[in-house]
C-alpha cells in the first residue's frame, strides 16, 4: 500500500512536465520556444512557435520564428514558404528588431533572403530571384547584410536553370527492406571495396549505428553497433576505410566536433576513440576518410587561416604511425564558403568533396576533381538531378566514382530520406564546360 502511494505521488509530481507543452500563457510558450530553438532543437522549439502562430496568425515575429524553425529541418525547409510569406508583410530593419522580444510584431529584413533560399530549395528559382531582387533593393540593405553571401546565393539560383537544362544521366537503385526501414537512413559509409557500409538510423527515441556487409552482392541483415562502439546516439558514421575494418566519426556537439575512430576486430568494432592533434583542434572537424593506402587522411576544419567557412585539409602518416601537420587542399579547391564532405576514390585520382562555392545551384552541391600531375584539377559539379537546389552532402564513390551511395527523399516523397545507390553515365566533363560557356 505504501510503495503504490509512493508510486502515485511521483506520477502526480511529474503531470505538470508531462501536459507543459499544453499549458502556459503565450510568454511562456515564447519562452520555451526560445530555450529549445537556442539549444538547437528545432521541432520542440517549431512545436512552441505554431501555438503562437495559432493564436496571432498574422504576428510577423512569430511567423518569422516558426519559419526559421522549418529551415534548420531538413526536409522540411520548403514548410516555411508560407510563414515567411506572412512575415514579409510586416518588416523592419535589422537594428531595430527585438528577436528575443515577445512584444515584438514584426519580422527583420533577412525574411526576404530567407524565403528567397526557401523557394530555391524548393526550386521556384523565378520567385527565388525576385524576392532577392527585393531584398538588396531595400533601403535597409545595405552595410547590414554580408553582401558576398548574397550574390552568391543569387548566382546560384542563374546557375541553377543552366545546370538543370543540361541534366546527367544516370540509373538508381534504392537499397531493400533490411537496409532501408520506415525510419530515416542518413550517412551510407562505404568501404572502398563496396562491401561493408556502416549508416545511421534515426529510431523512435534515439539514433542507432547500423553494420551490414555484402553477400553475393546482397547487403545483409545489419547490426546494431551502438553498444560495441559505446554510443548513445551522439555519433554519426562519416567514411570507412578500404578494407571496411576502421570506421571514422564525429559527435554531434554543435560548438565542438571532433572525429573519432573504432577499428573492426575479430567481427566487433572498438570502443571509440578520439583522434588527437593536427587533426582534431578546438575547432569544429567534421568529417575525415582514408585514401586506399592508409596513409593519407583527407578531413574537414574551420580552424583559422583556411581560405573561409570550413575548408578541406590533408595530412600524412609518418614512419611512427603518426599524422603528420596539416596541409590546406588550397584555393582550388577551397573557397570562401564551405566545403564538406570530401571521399577519395580507389585509385587516389578523383576526389568527392561538397561546397558551397564554385559553380553549384545553391546550397550544398557536390564536385569532383581530378588530380594531374602535381595538383588537383578545377573542381566539376556532379549535375543535375544528382545535385539539387537544396543541400546536396555525404555522396560515397565507388568503383573510380562510376558508382555512388547517397541518401536522399525519393522524388515526389516527403517522408524519411532512403540510401540509394547510382550509376553515373554522363560524361561530366563536357557538361562543365557547357556550363561556363553558358555563364
């Protein structure tokens, strides 16, 4: 009788916590919003924004928010046409909006630039332009916005219609019902020999990493590794090695990401460990894959003195197992924007990498580069419809890059996203030229 009372208590102490997201007035849902979209959790935080919405539908700030919300989701970013739609009709300069303000009725300039990134991601690069049109010809434009990241958002959406007119050939194949499940499947890393893959899904109330191997060209049932790599969720698989047996990570801490390593011994894969110095700093590193050897790391960093955002590094093993100093891939590769991503191929000729510069149709696209006799080549984007307008990372080459593995939405869907795998036919680089000729 006492230990059922006990129980009774506790559960009637804790049904305030349980019902909080229905309850409280619309300064507390406000501020709750405010907690989770700082904490970067952007569907608790979308959840508090909706309720206000709900009850203003015309309040610019919070139609602002929520449609901030939508855009840190991915996949759901085209949900927030709508909101900053309604926002745009109340617009203030930047100095004068009061984000943090609950009072606040009105939305900041940048609601222009970002439904302008919404429609392009949605791919209505007509409307993209023009809002954008409307954004720089603002009287609050200028010297408040960094005007390279808008042009070249600007360009993007121009380039976008070239490289859509010129689309690459190419067959895909969604993996079957023991690789891809009824939850989201992110991150496809490939053994150079393409048959180990270690990928991570998204389940109900964590995200687990999921090994398979291949079998008579057959992915088999996979593994859940969590436990052998002591993982709670908190780390994404990001390239594996040649031979499949050294998988390489990072955590997902937004302020400080590192990348981390498990070895596969005698089937179960290590403990993780976390690589020291050049490689990891007290910058954000987020992503690293082997060339076939093993004795070349390409990684990511935006560590200072890079060419801008997060640029593509490399470092060498020495004669005591060591990696070496770091080396910065360089302008041509590099560029002021980000680059992410990168996967060398089998024969160390070609290398994958993401960037948000070049001659990409907005957002993340992914390129390739060959190397020549002393230096990589002028970087290729992969094309269209492999590239999108939205952001395009994490595509895995196989077989001298014939081959790759991605996850993406299947066209038309708006569920969770899949691993699929494509084999590439175009001739890319004839297609690359066209484009320059073009612009």
């Amino acid at each position: 009788m006492r230990y059922s009372l006990l129980i009774f208590l506790l559960l009637f102490q804790s049904l305030p916590y349980l019902t909080g997201q229905e309850t409280g007035t619309m300064e507390e849902q406000f501020d709750e919003g405010e907690y989770f979209y700082k904490r970067g959790d952007f569907d608790e935080a979308l959840f508090y924004y909706l309720k206000l919405v709900e009850n203003q539908p015309e309040n610019a700030h919070f139609n602002f928010k929520a449609g901030e919300c939508f855009m840190n989701i991915p996949g759901k970013e085209t949900k927030a046409i709508p909101y900053f739609l309604v926002a745009s009709r109340n617009i203030t300069d930047k100095k004068s909006y009061r984000s943090k303000s609950f009072n606040e009725t009105r939305a900041p300039l940048h609601v222009l630039f970002y439904l302008g990134n919404a429609y392009r991601i949605n791919n209505e690069l007509d409307k993209a332009l023009e809002v954008y049109e409307k954004f720089v010809n603002s009287p609050y434009y200028w010297e408040n916005y960094n005007l390279v990241v808008v042009e070249n958002e600007i360009k993007s959406s121009e380039r976008a219609k070239i490289i859509q007119d010129n689309p690459v050939k190419f067959t895909e194949h969604k993996l079957d019902t023991l690789i891809n499940s009824g939850f989201a499947e992110r991150n496809p890393a490939i053994s150079g020999n393409g048959n180990s893959m270690v990928f991570l899904r998204s389940l109900k109330f964590y995200n687990a990493l999921f090994y398979s191997v291949k079998s008579d060209n057959i992915w088999l049932p996979p593994v859940n590794i969590n436990p052998q790599v002591v993982s709670d969720g908190e780390y994404s698989p990001v390239s594996l090695s040649f031979d499949g047996k050294i998988l390489f990570l990072v955590n997902n801490d937004e302020n400080n990401k590192d990348i981390f390593i498990s070895y596969l011994q005698d089937g179960i894969w290590s403990k993780l460990e976390k690589l020291d110095k050049p490689v990891n700093t007290i910058f954000n590193e987020t992503h690293a894959c082997l060339n076939k050897e093993g004795n070349i790391l390409y990684f990511t960093s935006n560590r200072p003195r890079g060419e801008g955002g997060t640029d593509i590094y490399m470092c060498k093993k020495n004669k005591n197992g060591e990696w070496g100093k770091a080396k910065n891939l360089g302008k041509e590769i590099n560029t002021e924007f980000d680059e992410d991503t990168p996967f060398i191929t089998n024969d160390n000729k070609t290398l994958f990498f993401s960037s948000k510069g070049h001659y990409n149709m907005g957002g993340f696209d992914v390129f390739y580069t060959n190397m020549g006799a002393k230096s990589w080549g002028q970087p290729i984007n992969l094309g269209y419809p492999i590239n999108t307008t939205s952001d395009d990372r994490f595509i895995v080459p196989v077989n001298a890059g014939k081959i790759v593995y991605l996850s993406k939405i299947s066209s038309g869907n708006t569920g969770d996203p899949d691993i699929f795998e494509l084999d590439i036919q175009s001739n890319l680089y004839h297609l690359y030229q066209d484009f320059n000729r073009k612009e």
